[in-house]
C-alpha cells in the first residue's frame, strides 16, 4: 500500500533492511548488543539466564528475517496452504532447536563460550513452552518442524494458554499439581500482533430475517464479545530458507467490554466480564485421553475454531478468488475432534454472512476439511451436552441439527428402514440430555478421515466409524502412520550419536532422508563401530544418571540395564503392570541364594509420567511405584541388581536426555488400546530395544527391524473381547504369579496396603479390563529374555544398530509427505533467500 512513495524512499528502506551476517563476529556484537540495550545489563552483571535470553534474542532476529521472508514471497505467490488446527503443540524448548535448524548452532556456541558461557548450560536455562499433555500435542510439534523442514506452506493455529501442563512434584509418594506459569520472564518466541485482533461472540440469540429475495436469512446477536490476539511462534525449517508459523491466540476483553455496565455506574460486573474473557486462554486441561465436558473447554474450542477461521477466511478473500476455489487454496486439519466445530462455524460463515446457498456452502465445508483420529478409547470421545451448547452458541447448534437431518435423509435413502442404524450414526446421541457426538460431526464434515497406524485405522473403520464405511465407502478412511522429527529427537537430543551417524555416512543427507540410517548396516560387523556405538550409549547413560541423582537422590550404575517407561500414566498404558512385575522381579532376588544372585542381570527401572489430577487410580500408580522403590533402593539384599525410580515431571526437554539412554523402553499396552504411540519410535531411532504388546505403531516396527530386535508378548487385538469374556463368564483364574505380588502388596510389604485397595480391585476376575492377569506371564517371560539377551552385548550392539538403521519409516517427514499428497494436495514451495531482514 506504500507503493506510492517515492523511488529514492523504497531504495532507503531496502538498504536499510539488509539481513545480518552470521559469522563469529557478527553474531558475538549481536549477543552483547542485547546484552547491553534489551537487557539492559553488562559484563560484570550476567548469569546463566541473561546470557540464554541475549542469545535467544539475537537468534531470534535471524528467525524473523526468515519468517518475513517466507510470508513475504508466500502472500505474493499465494500457494494452497494447509492449516494444522490443534488444541495442543508441545514444542518444548526453542534455541538449541532454531540454532540446530539454521546451522548457526557451532557458531553461536564458540561465540558465546568466548563470552565467558558454555553453550549447554545456557541452553539448560531455557524453560519448556509446556503447551500440550502428551503425545497428541508432541506429534502437532513434529509435524510443524517437517512441514518446514520439506517447504510446505503450513501454519498451526492454537491457543496461547497463560499456564501449560502442570508442573508435577512428588510429596510423600504422591503426584502434587504446580501451576506451570511459563510466561514469567517474557518469551522470546513469540510475536505478539496486537494489531491482528478479532471479535469473538458466545450466547445471545438468532434472528430470522426475510432477505430481499425472500430468502430465509439466520442472523446471530451474541450476547457477550471477547477479543482474540494473535501471537506468532517462527518455526524453522531444517537446512532451508523456510520460516512457518504458528499462530496462538490470547483471549482479552473487547476495548469497548461492556460499556453499557459501566455506564450504568456497574463497575464490579464490568471487571467481572472482563476476567471471564480472560479466562478462556488461561489455562490448558490436563486432560489426556479423557473427556472432562467442561464449558469453559467449550468455549476454548469455539474461541479458537472462529478466530482461526476468521483469519483463514479473511486471507483467502484478499486473493479476490472465488468461493467456489477456497478448497484449491485452503486445506484444514482437524487434530482430532477438539477443533470439529470449525466445520460449523465455516458452514456459518458461508450461509449467513458471505449468502451462500447451504449446499453450495457444505461442498466447500467438506472439501476443506480432513480429520485425524487418535483413539478408540470410549471415555475420550467428546461429546457436549446439547443445553450447555445451545446455550453458548445457539446458531451453532441450529446448523449441527441441520447438517445432522440433511446427513440422516442421505442415509435413510441409501438403507431405507433402518432406524437402529440412523440412531447410531446421529450426530446427536438420544441421551438425557442429548449429547452432541463430536465425531460423527468430524466425519461428516470432512472428506478424509484417518487413524495414526495401521492397526488403529483399520480398528476404527470396524469399531467406532464402522457405519460410516458402510455408507461412504472405503477410500475416505485411510491411514496415516505417525512419525517423530529426526532433528529434536536423534540430532539435538543425542549430539555424539548423531556426529557418529554422519561421520560414518559421510554427509548429513540422513537428517533429510532419514532411510539413509539403512547404511549403517553395513558396520554391523565391525568391532571398532560398534564398541564406539555402545560407548555413545553408556555416555548418555552417565548423564541419565546424574540426572537421576539430581531429581531421586539414587545412585544408579550406567552398566545396569537401563529400562525405561515414560508416557502419561493411564491405566489403558499398564504402568500398574510394569511395577507389579518389578515386585515380582524383587521377591525372586530375595529368595535366591548368593550363588544365584551372581547370575541376575543388574537393572535399572526409570518411570516417569504425570497422571490428569482427577484421575484417581492413575495417582494411585505413581505412589506405588515411589513405595517400590522407596523399599528396593534400600534394601542391601537387593543393592545394584534392582533399582527403582520415578523421575518427577516428565516433559519434553528431560524426555530429550531419558530417550538417549534407554537400553530398553516399555510399550506395553492392551493390544487394540494404543493408537500409536510416538515415544516408541523415538526409543528405536536411539537404538533402545523395545519391549511391546501388539500394539499400535508396535506393529509397524517390527515389520521394519525385524522380529529378533524387538521383544514382543501379550495378547493381539482381535483376542481381547474373547479374553474379557472368558473372565467375566468362565471365570478364568487369576495368573499365579500375580497372586503372588498381589499378597505381598496386601501384607504391608510397601506401605499400608488399605491404599492400594482401589487398585488391586481392578485386578479382580471380571473386572480387570485391562486384561494384566491375562498377559503377565508372557509379560515376564519377554522380561526374561531381555535379561538374557542383554548379557551378551555383542549381540546387543548389532540388534542396537539394527534398530536405528531401520527406522527410515518413522521420520515424520514421511508423514507429513503422505498427508500433503494425499489429504491435502498441497506442494512444497521453496523460499529464496533475498537477503532481506
Ligand atoms: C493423546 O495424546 C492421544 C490420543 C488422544 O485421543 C488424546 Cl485426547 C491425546 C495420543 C494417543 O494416545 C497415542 O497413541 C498417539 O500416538 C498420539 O495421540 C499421537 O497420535
């Protein structure tokens, strides 16, 4: 728009706006320069974090330049972008990522090093931008950093939550909740847009009008308006000019909140409405896998959905385009059913206020979205209550009901008479009250809709969207196999293994094609290779157990076993499972004789995990487990061959240091019960052995590394209704060895056993859903053979190195390729560098 400036003015600009260098030097004058005027602080008065936020901040110049130039030739060529709608992005911790991604990572660590400062310490003041609960939020952030790292133009859109997920600490045994207030000290890895502001309504009520034509026109009158604004996170692509965008939006009051109030001399209500608008990005539920049906969750997800989509639309109608070409510019991802009233309020959008006929509107609806499933769990179906709904969005509710009565004559015309059917594929469930089926509406709304590996896509196409299949065919359920991003979690996460990788394959071409690992075959039987791979291990065993010594106050041998469970805690996860086989493991070696003692295979069990605070049982698991080890670690009966921790809030930044360590992980849900899992493939990628159920992405991991390198038991899938069954109705008698650590729990062993009584009752026959007396035995026989194989670290190095090399699969490069070509249709495009700020 100031195109009309002079020429002599533009070329001043351009001069002026000429991009920073990056070498030694450069970025050394930028660091101080911040040092000395943001900071406003000086040689003699520096710290750890002062020097973390001057480098964040000098990194951070050279994320905008990227980002301006990315958006810049972005809006002129105006591509099809896709949006990654998602309630959560777990991004963890940002410099070393930015500088790893940009390639100044070595330059800024010297630089800084000459300043008086170690490159790792630094990094380490950073806190963990904590803003999902677990592996939906964490794959959102893997995604974004491979949607950058392959050019594709992609933005997030979420919400900027004042706290993220509770920091956890451990009193007495037991999970207690801190308030995760991240924002303390500024974040340097946002920009605020103030200017981008957008009004969004809730409650009031809807008027029909009569249009000129004489066409039925809804007009909603929200009662109350709050303001979203928009704060920008720069993601950095890997190795390229490309800068993507994530979008967070804060709730405010309007700046004209409630001028009727204080006009009316009603101050205290102003400031009342005013918090309430507040509120809605206060806080993130901390809720994983579990439905909690919360208004104020209702009100973040309709808060997000319409300001998002404003910004989508309002971009969109710049391009001076049809309406009938949204989809060829638009596509958008539904993280689950957290973001599925998007389909609505586009619907809206279109037939009130843009005039569009409702079915010329709903084919651009359909076009433009696609949903991801995450579970089959039945208790994290959302769903909300229709009162409540109605409500807060009553034109809402006015267009499910009628996308729901124009779905169901579909459905009625294709199989006549059957109401049994109707009812089951309804959007509303006939409940008291009704109940809106977020997932139903996800389906309909959508043109795809897939699941997160291949045992879980083909689950949900026979469990919960079975009708679906039937009325719509095949092709519009697919799946789309999860996948982790190679640059956190092996290049960042584990430096000496990722040096060696390269030094071996001769280039780091492996970072962006991660198949190349396949390469690494070939050192299998080399001797040098492989005792420098297990010494790599044990490094990062060494700083796992300082950590562990810092956060448990336990001295652990890194020539242990190191075995590993850290996920959310959830009983569909078998945690419960895990200890109960550890407290066997504890009997054998109390009763074995010194002789037989030799034998045993020193191991370290790691736990970590926080449970949602209202899920009882899950905290129930955690001070078991601190109650174990708080009588193993101390027990000299025992000493080095069993140790036993908990490692107290578990996040992304101490997942980075627990991931390179691990010999052996767990990943040992009920089969048909685990969507995926993520943290899986990380284990493998850092040549940590699994040990699994056939279960989610379990499955496609032993496809790829083969059955000799993974340690599989349990129960398949299609066992577990017939195993229920024969419990509830046969009453198959509980596992014997189980009985065992069951009586050991309620004689006192660990504490008073009147605790653990609302646990060990979930084992009773019949009830034990989770079918732990079912797989135990095999589960401790696969443990044993763990032992046994571990003994020989020969053999262990080569199945190490197997692992990693055959992990190509995972990289979520790989999946994120597969939905842009086959769910989006979007294509890379790649930035130039033009050298501007
Ligand atoms: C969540 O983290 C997952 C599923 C959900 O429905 C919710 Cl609400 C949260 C997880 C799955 O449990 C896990 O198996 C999967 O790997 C992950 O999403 C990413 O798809």
């Amino acid at each position: 728009e100031k195109s009309k400036w002079p020429k002599e003015t533009i070329e001043l600009w351009q001069r002026l706006s000429k991009k920073e260098a990056n070498d030694i030097n450069s970025v050394q004058k930028s660091i101080v320069h911040h040092v000395t005027t943001t900071l406003a602080r000086s040689v003699y008065n520096m710290d750890n974090f002062a020097a973390y936020q001057a480098v964040a901040l000098s990194t951070r110049d050279r994320l905008i330049s990227q980002w301006n130039e990315t958006q810049g030739q972005l809006s002129r060529a105006d591509p099809k972008r896709v949006y990654y709608l998602s309630l959560e992005f777990l991004l963890g911790r940002s410099m070393d990522n930015a500088l790893l991604n940009l390639g100044l990572k070595d330059t800024y660590g010297k630089g800084i090093e000459q300043l008086g400062f170690n490159m790792e310490e630094v990094i380490e003041s950073e806190v963990d931008a904590a803003l999902g609960n677990g592996g939906l939020g964490r794959l959102a952030a893997c995604y974004m950093d491979s949607l950058a790292t392959l050019d594709y133009p992609a933005w997030g859109y979420g919400l900027r939550y004042n706290y993220g997920i509770f920091q956890q600490r451990i009193v007495d045994g037991y999970q207690t909740e801190y308030p995760d207030y991240w924002l303390n000290f500024d974040n340097p890895w946002e920009l605020p847009r103030l200017d981008i502001s957008i009004q969004i309504g809730f409650g009031g009520h809807v008027q029909i009008i009569e249009d000129e034509y004489g066409v039925t026109r809804h007009n909603w009158i929200p009662a109350t308006n709050v303001q979203a604004i928009a704060y920008d996170v720069p993601i950095p692509g890997y190795d390229t000019e490309n800068c993507n965008n994530i979008r967070l939006w804060r709730s405010k009051p309007t700046k004209t909140f409630d001028l009727t109030s204080f006009n009316e001399g009603n101050y205290e209500k102003s400031v009342e409405d005013a918090t309430n608008a507040e509120k809605i990005t206060s806080v993130l539920y901390p809720n994983d896998n579990t439905m909690a049906g919360k208004e104020l969750r209702l009100k973040q997800q309709y808060f997000w959905t319409a300001a998002s989509l404003d910004d989508i639309v309002r971009r969109f109608k710049k391009s001076m385009r049809e309406w009938s070409d949204f989809s060829d510019q638009v596509a958008i991802q539904l993280n689950d059913t957290h973001p599925a009233l998007a389909i609505v309020e586009l619907q809206r959008l279109l037939v009130d206020e843009e005039m569009l006929s409702w079915d010329d509107a709903w084919d651009i609806v359909t076009k433009t979205f696609a949903f991801t499933n995450h579970t089959v769990l039945p208790e994290a179906m959302e769903k909300w209550s229709v009162p409540m709904f109605e409500y807060l969005l009553p034109r809402h509710l006015q267009i499910i009901f009628d996308i729901n009565l124009f779905f169901l004559q579909k459905v009625e015309m294709k199989f006549p008479n059957d109401r049994g059917l109707l009812n089951r594929m309804s959007i509303i469930e006939e409940a008291q009250p009704q109940q809106i089926r977020m997932a139903h509406l996800a389906v309909v709304g959508s043109h795809k809709v897939n699941g997160v590996a291949a045992l879980h896509s083909n689950l949900i196409k026979t469990t919960i969207f079975k009708d679906f299949v039937h009325y719509y065919g095949e092709d519009k359920f697919i799946n789309k196999t999860n996948g982790i991003t190679p640059r956190r979690w092996l290049h960042q996460a584990n430096p000496q293994l990722s040096d060696f990788i390269t030094e071996t394959l001769g280039n780091t071409k492996w970072l962006k094609d991660l198949s190349l690992l396949k390469g690494l075959v070939a050192k299998i039987n080399d001797d040098a290779f492989r005792k420098k791979w297990m010494a790599i291990k044990r490094a990062n065993k060494v700083r796992l157990a300082e950590l562990i010594k810092e956060r448990c106050n336990v001295e652990v041998s890194p020539d242990a076993l190191f075995d590993v469970q850290v996920k959310r805690i959830h009983e569909y996860k078998r945690q419960f499972m895990n200890i109960l086989v550890v407290i066997h493991r504890y009997r054998t070696i109390k009763s074995m004789t010194a002789a037989q003692k030799a034998s045993v295979q020193p191991r370290v069990v790691i736990f970590g995990g926080k449970a949602a605070p209202g899920y009882y049982i899950a905290k129930l698991v955690i001070k078991l487990i601190n109650s174990v080890a708080a009588v193993v670690n101390q027990d000299p009966a025992v000493g080095d061959l069993l140790k036993v921790v908990f490692i107290p809030d578990y996040n992304v930044s101490v997942a980075e240091v627990i991931v390179p360590a691990s010999d052996i992980s767990q990943h040992i849900s009920t089969a048909g019960t685990e969507a995926s899992g993520t943290s899986n493939m990380k284990f493998v990628l850092n040549g940590g052995l699994i040990i699994g159920t056939l279960d989610g992405a379990n499955i496609e991991i032993l496809e790829e590394i083969g059955e000799d390198n993974i340690f599989i038991f349990g129960c398949m899938a299609n066992e577990v209704e017939d195993l229920r069954h024969a419990q509830r109705y046969r009453g198959v008698p509980m596992d014997s060895a189980l009985q065992g650590v069951i009586s050991a729990i309620e004689k006192g062993v660990f504490g008073d056993p009147k605790i653990y009584q609302p646990l060990i009752s979930t084992l009773t026959v019949g009830k034990d859903f989770y079918l732990i007396s079912a797989d135990f035995a095999s589960y401790i026989a696969a443990n044993q053979a763990v032992d046994q194989a571990y003994k020989d670290q020969s053999e262990w190095s080569k199945k190490s190195i197997r692992c990693t090399a055959n992990m190509g699969k995972f990289s979520s490069d790989r999946s994120v390729k597969e939905y842009a070509d086959e769910i989006w249709n979007i294509k890379p495009y790649p930035v130039i560098d033009e050298g501007h700020l």
